[in-house]
C-alpha cells in the first residue's frame, strides 16, 4: 500500500512510491488506517529530519503518532515552509537560523525556534484559502535552490539552469530565463536564509550525478 505522505514543493501530500532524503512531520495528520483526513497541520513547528538517528525505529503512520512525511530533499522540504530539526539536524538547524537572521530574517538577540516557527507560518500560508502562499519576484535576483512555479509546474533554481521536480529525483534541466518576474513557491524566510549562504542539501539529480539512493516503499515500517 503506498501511503500519502509524500510532499510536494507546493506543500501538497500526495501518495508515491518513491521516499527521498529526509522526512518530517506537522503532527498527527493520520487516522487508525493510516489515511489522512482533511487537516494538513497541527502545529507550526514544521520540521526536516534524517531519516536515521540514533537507532529510532518508528512504524510509518502508527496510531496516534505524528504522521512521518517524506521529502526528495531539503530544497522540497524548505519550498513546502520546514526547516531543519533543531534535534537530528542541530547544526544545519542553527545554520539556517543565523542565515535567516543576517537575510534580514530577525533583528536583535538570537530567536527561539518557535518565533522562526511563527514567521515561516506567516509566509508559507494565505490565511484565506490556508494553502501555499507564494509571492511574485525577479527571477534574476533568487539564489539557488529556490522552487519556482513556471506552466504550472514546479522548478528548482540552480546556476543557470532550471530543473522540473518530480517525486523520484529531478528532470532534464532546462536554461534559466535571463530575468522577468516569476512565482515563487519558497516562503520568503527561506529564500533570505538561501540569499545570505544557506545552501540546502540537493538530491543527487540536481547535479545530475548517479544516485546510490535507494528509494524504499513510503509505508515500509521503519
């Protein structure tokens, strides 16, 4: 059975196969049958974590546990508005937190996570439909690794290339426009960390390098 818990860069949990790089949670979003209901949050702290730390083991989708969501790599994780675990991945988590701020991000002592929750709350949702909220920018001035949306369809900035998405890795690059104003998908927060050096850990299609990642079944237990 291919569970849906696979997440998109528009921030959409849909059911694949395949399972990606890290995984991460919004709460318990499951039923008993491991099937999701209408809600697609329940707190704010959105989280990416390894998909291996510290011998856990957790069974996919577990009674009144936190859904586990699984992303093909960090730059989908961030384009769906999480950040990195403060837990499993406690140096990027800081990484990015001090790039946030010098993008802009905060002003003042160094924030707690939950104010870094709230200001990626703020941009990754419209309050009035509670789905994506994306913003209109130069595709000139956005760093890599941003996620952009072009003919309905999402698209990794990276160099002078833009690269489709697809669950299982990345398409054949296509050449970066020179400039005009395109839709991104990346809250803000995420693109200032990514402007100021934050720089996301890549599937290895991106690069277009072989992969030694073996994708397994999104519902295996773990």
């Amino acid at each position: 059975m291919t569970l849906q818990n696979r997440v998109t860069p528009s921030g959409e949990i849909i059911a694949d196969p395949a399972r990606g790089l890290f995984m991460g949670n919004r709460g318990i979003l499951h039923d008993d049958a491991r099937r999701l209901g209408k809600a697609r949050w329940r707190h704010r702290n959105w989280i990416t974590c390894l998909l291996e730390f510290r011998g856990r083991r957790r069974t996919v989708m577990s009674p009144r546990r936190y859904t586990e969501l699984f992303f093909l790599d960090e730059a989908v994780a961030l384009a769906a508005g999480h950040r990195p675990c403060a837990e499993c991945r406690r140096d990027r988590y800081r990484a990015f937190l001090a790039a946030w701020m010098a993008g802009g991000g905060h002003a003042g002592p160094t924030p707690k996570a939950p104010e870094l929750d709230a200001a990626l709350h703020a941009a990754r949702l419209d309050p009035a439909t509670r789905r994506q909220h994306t913003f209109r920018t130069e595709l000139a001035g956005l760093p890599d690794s941003v996620f952009i949306r072009l003919e309905d369809r999402p698209l990794l900035v990276l160099g002078d290339r833009l690269l489709p998405w697809a669950p299982g890795g990345y398409g054949d690059a296509i050449a970066r426009p020179s400039g005009g104003p395109v839709r991104v998908l990346t809250p803000r927060p995420a693109v200032a960390a990514m402007a100021a050096g934050y720089r996301p850990e890549l599937h290895a299609s991106a690069t277009g390098a072989c992969t030694a990642v073996s994708f397994r079944h999104a519902g295996q237990d773990r």
